[in-house]
C-alpha cells in the first residue's frame, strides 16, 4: 500500500527544485515506488572535494533533500515538516565521473515524526553513505509561519 498522501510527479519535482541547492548541485528525482523515493547525483566539480571524491556533506544534502521531499509528500493536508536531525557514516567513496543514486524509505511515520532511512550507492550498488533523516510534522495550526508555495514541492501542496 502506497504512503503518499498527494500524486508524485517526477517532472514536477525536478523543476519545483529549480534555482534552489537541490538544482545547484544537480540533483535529479528519479524514481519512487509505494514506499520510496529516489533520486541521483553525479560526482563532478559542483560535488566533489579536493580529493576528487564526493563531499560528505553533499551526501547529506543528497540525504536530506529526499527524506524532506518524501516526508512532505506522506503528511496530511495542510500539515508541514521540517527536519530536526540528520546523520551520515560515509562508508565508501563516490569517485568523481560517477553516478550516486539515493533511497529514502520511511522507517517511522509517526502523527508528529517521521524517521527515514536513505542509503546512497555507486554505480556498482555499493554503499557509499547510510543516514538517517529525523522530520518533525506540524499540524496546519503550528505550521502557519513555515511558507511554502506549489512550486517548492514541485506542485505536490
């Protein structure tokens, strides 16, 4: 069974990242299933550190952008989120010229948290970084000063 709560659209999410980090970086939805969501980034001068390798913390925003986006598309109506924690062990190197694709999958979905779980892999399927996500959901009352509009959630409101 599903857990979405509004219709994703990969298109729309793409463009409602654009001019934001997410596009700076080159971060591409690509894929989401009933309880996943996934999305890749190619490891090159916009992601890279000296060392010709991913950067750790572009894994995170990586992590982050897509536990964010798949919690914002499984709240209710009028609700929003917004991250409390995230945490990253990088486990293997992304090397530049390469492809790191990401999973998020929800390993709570709880009426005021979600906890996601987001694997990042190399094009061999290796792990690269393991994090998890920690999303505090606020009820439309509590969520009235965090602004968003449909472009930021690729049209998914």
């Amino acid at each position: 069974m599903a857990i979405w709560t509004r219709e994703l659209d990969l298109k729309a999410l793409n463009a409602g990242s654009a001019n934001t980090a997410i596009s700076h970086l080159g971060i591409e939805f690509t894929e989401y299933g009933d309880d996943y969501v996934r999305a890749r980034i190619h490891v090159d001068e916009r992601t890279c550190q000296p060392y010709g390798i991913l950067h750790g913390g572009v894994s995170v925003v990586l992590a982050e952008t897509l536990g964010s986006m798949a919690a914002a598309c499984s709240i209710p109506e009028g609700y929003r989120c917004v991250g409390l924690s995230v945490t990253a062990n990088h486990v293997r190197a992304g090397r530049k010229g390469s492809w790191i694709t990401a999973t998020a999958r929800p390993t709570h979905l709880g009426r005021t948290t979600h906890v996601w779980a987001v694997e990042l892999r190399d094009e061999e399927g290796k792990l690269t970084c393991n994090c998890s996500l920690t999303m505090a959901i606020l009820p439309p009352e509590a969520a009235k000063n965090v602004r968003l509009d449909a472009a930021s959630l690729g049209g998914v409101q």
